[in-house]
C-alpha cells in the first residue's frame, strides 16, 4: 500500500520531533491545516507541498508533488 502525502508529512515532522506548531513556523503553513493535511482531510496546493517541502530540506520535491498528486517534475 502507497503512503499518503499526509502521511510523509508526519513520518518527516516525527523523524525532526517538530511539533505541528513547529512545522507551522518553519513552513509559514497554518498548524491546523497541516493537522488536517496529516489527516488526510485536505487537498493541499502545490504551493503548500513545496513551502513543507522546503521546511524540511527536502532533497525529493517530485516526490512530494507526487504524493499529493501533482506530476512529477513540477517542482519550483
């Protein structure tokens, strides 16, 4: 079964022990619609996948993109 992009959300906020407001901070995204991102209840922009993208230092953006069902090679 594939991960969720909410779910890579939280396994990469858990891996830094940020909390929501944490995240929220780092990304300039709301806590409660990261909480609601998380829980799969939110259909995120692509916008918002690149600034948690970018809080993270990620190094897989068209993974994320992906995940959150934007195309492979959106990225920035």
């Amino acid at each position: 079964m594939q991960i969720t992009f909410g779910q890579k959300i939280t396994e990469l906020r858990l891996e830094k022990n940020w909390t929501l407001r944490k995240l929220a901070e780092k990304s300039g995204v709301s806590y409660s619609l990261i909480g609601s991102i998380e829980s799969g209840s939110y259909k995120v922009s692509r916008e918002t996948v690149i600034s948690l993208g970018n809080a993270f230092h990620y190094g897989q953006m068209d993974e994320l993109l992906k995940l959150a069902g934007y195309a492979a090679g959106d990225s920035i």
